[in-house]
C-alpha cells in the first residue's frame, strides 16, 4: 500500500504543539482495471470550436485528460459538429461524453424549474423517448459515452445495452444534477446500469469513503463545482479524494463563471475561455498532488474501461428493428481506443 499523502500544513502546526489530526477515513482498496486510482475530466466542452481551445491549452499546460464531457446535450449538436468532436478526441485517446438533452427544466412544465432535483430528469414518455433518440444518434456517429440525468432513461439505455440494441462498449455517466449522497443511493444507479456517478462536491472524504466501501462504480467529483452546483473549490482535498474516493474522476470546473448551457454562438467566446480556464485549474491540481506527494497512480491516457459492475437483472428486449435502421452493430465507429467494460448482472441481493 503505498504511504498516506502529505496533509498540508500540518508539520508546521505539530511543531507548534498542535495535537495530532484525528484517524484518516479509510483508504480505498479499489481501482480501475488498469490498476490506476484516478483519472481527469474536463466538463462543459460546448462543441468543436471549445474542444479545439480545451485540447490546444492542455497541451501548452501539459495537463492529461481522459475524458471531455459537454452539457447542452446531443439535440444541441449537428452532425458534422459531433463529428468534429469525435475524431478531435479519438486522435488523442480522450473518451467523449455527450448528454442527452431533453430536460424537465426546458419543456413547458413548471415543476422542472421549482424544484432543482426534478428540473434535469426527462418528464413523461414523450422526453423518454427523445433522450432514447439522442442516445441511438449520437452511437451511430460514433460517441461512446453518454451523460443521464434520469433513473428511467439510465435504466432504460441499459437494458437496450444488455440487449445488443446499442453496442456493448457504450458507457453510462451520471449527471452532477442528481448525484447520490449516500452509499445505497449510489449502489442503485451503479445496478441501473451507471459505469461512473457524479457526487456532490459537498461531500465529506468520510462520507465519499463509506460510498466506495459499498460499490467499486467511479465516481465522478468536482474538485472546483460550478457555482449552480455549489462552487466548492477543493484543491487541497484531491489526494484524499483519490486516497478514499479511487477509483475517481477528478473534475476540473470552474466557479464565478457564466452559465452556458445551452450553448451558441451568441455564448462562443465565454465558452470557449471558460474552456480554457478550466484546462489550467486542472494544471492546478495537478501541481497541489505533486507536491503532496499524491501524483501517482493515475491511469494512462486512454483508459476508460470502468471495471467489471453490478446490475439489476435486465428483463429481456425483443430484438426488433430500430426505428432509424438496424440494431448498431458493436463494429460502428467510435472515438478513442475501445475498452470494453463489463456490463453483467449479479443477484439483487449481492450488497459486496
């Protein structure tokens, strides 16, 4: 087991007479198949032309990324723009993850907007239906990870998955809008089919500690939250994230910025600088673990297999005709290296 990371500061309060800290939370024995603790996400890349800014800065900045995540949705995209966003990323083994767009927040229901947990989940059959849509197009131009908000939809997408009716190496992200605060919440959407969920950025290292002792699912977690999901900036917390949290995602957002979601011309160069910004407080972040001592154990660029996951038993889907053609074949093109994760069921009730 490699040492525990530096804690800042503390040598210099204990040379003052300080009493000792109190016992860490628990470290995390689970890791990602390549046997890496943590990985880097960058969210909010709204389209080509901040994808193009996000992979130049990285680059300068010499900040690693493994996946690039956009928020406005697929329905928000033309083809040849997700197009451009596939072949940027895949050139550079950057797993792309795309959301599915219809949201109670932006259909005509007032519920949506009064009440925060319910605003981003898809309202009724018909915005089922339209996030099922935006996933089938988004795999046939070749995304490979696709970003719920929805129980229902997660759910639903995964048992088409289990099915064959969409490739078996799509991979399921779950939204910073409903992230689960406690150990069962999270094991239920790991069993609806979910390959990582984003917590809250408000949790505590003890509370992400007794999460990972209930489920080996990645978690996602912003190290600095937007300012709508709490603009939490824990730069100093991220090696006792990836310490308890492993196997984790460290998200690089971005507080005090404008909202952008969704995304057009009329937002491009907020986008587009944001996107920027973000690359360097991952730079940041990178610069704290070093010098904690904590900036090993990342996984190599390209990785983004989750690991073997439990679900709940799918019930079986008729093999019909897509609508919009056959069923996708696991041969369609995708974006990136591919690395097939694990999408079995185990009995409800393993709790391991």
């Amino acid at each position: 087991m490699s040492p525990l990371p530096r804690h800042p500061g503390e040598h210099a309060l204990a040379g003052l007479g300080f009493p000792p800290r109190p016992e860490p939370a628990p470290s995390s024995t689970t890791r990602f198949p390549d046997g890496g603790t943590w990985r880097t996400e960058l969210p909010s890349c709204e389209g080509p032309a901040v994808l193009a800014a996000v992979l130049a800065e990285s680059e300068r900045l010499a900040v690693p990324l493994h996946r690039i995540s956009q928020g406005s949705g697929v329905w928000m995209l033309t083809d040849g723009e997700i197009g451009e966003m596939v072949d940027g990323c895949g050139a550079r083994g950057i797993e792309l993850s795309l959301f599915l767009g219809p949201r109670g927040s932006w259909e005509p229901g007032a519920g949506g907007r009064s009440y925060d947990s319910s605003g981003p989940r898809a309202r009724g059959r018909d915005q089922l239906a339209q996030c099922v849509e935006d996933a089938e197009r988004a795999v046939a131009l070749g995304v490979r990870s696709l970003l719920i908000a929805d129980e229902g939809v997660l759910w639903t997408l995964h048992r088409l998955r289990a099915a064959g009716r969409l490739p078996s190496d799509v991979t399921f992200k779950v939204s910073a809008l409903v992230g689960p605060v406690n150990p069962a919440s999270f094991a239920v959407w790991e069993r609806l089919g979910a390959d990582s969920v984003n917590v809250p950025s408000d949790l505590t290292v003890a509370q992400l500690a007794e999460i990972r002792a209930m489920s080996p699912a990645p978690v996602d977690f912003y190290v600095e939250a937007p300012d709508d999901l709490g603009g939490f900036v824990r730069m100093y917390d991220a090696a006792e994230l990836i310490r308890c949290g492993a196997p984790i995602y460290l998200k690089f957002g971005l507080r005090n910025a404008p909202a952008l979601y969704p995304v057009g011309r009329h937002l491009l160069p907020a986008a587009v600088e944001s996107g920027r910004e973000r690359v360097r407080r991952g730079r940041l972040v990178l610069d704290t673990l070093a010098r904690l001592g904590a900036d090993e154990g990342m996984s190599p660029v390209g990785a983004r297999d989750p690991g073997p996951l439990r679900r709940f038993p799918a019930e079986p889907v008729p093999v019909t005709p897509l609508e919009n053609g056959s069923p996708l074949p696991s041969s369609a093109p995708t974006q990136g290296p591919t690395h097939v994760p694990t999408h079995g069921t185990t009995p409800q009730g393993d709790t391991s």
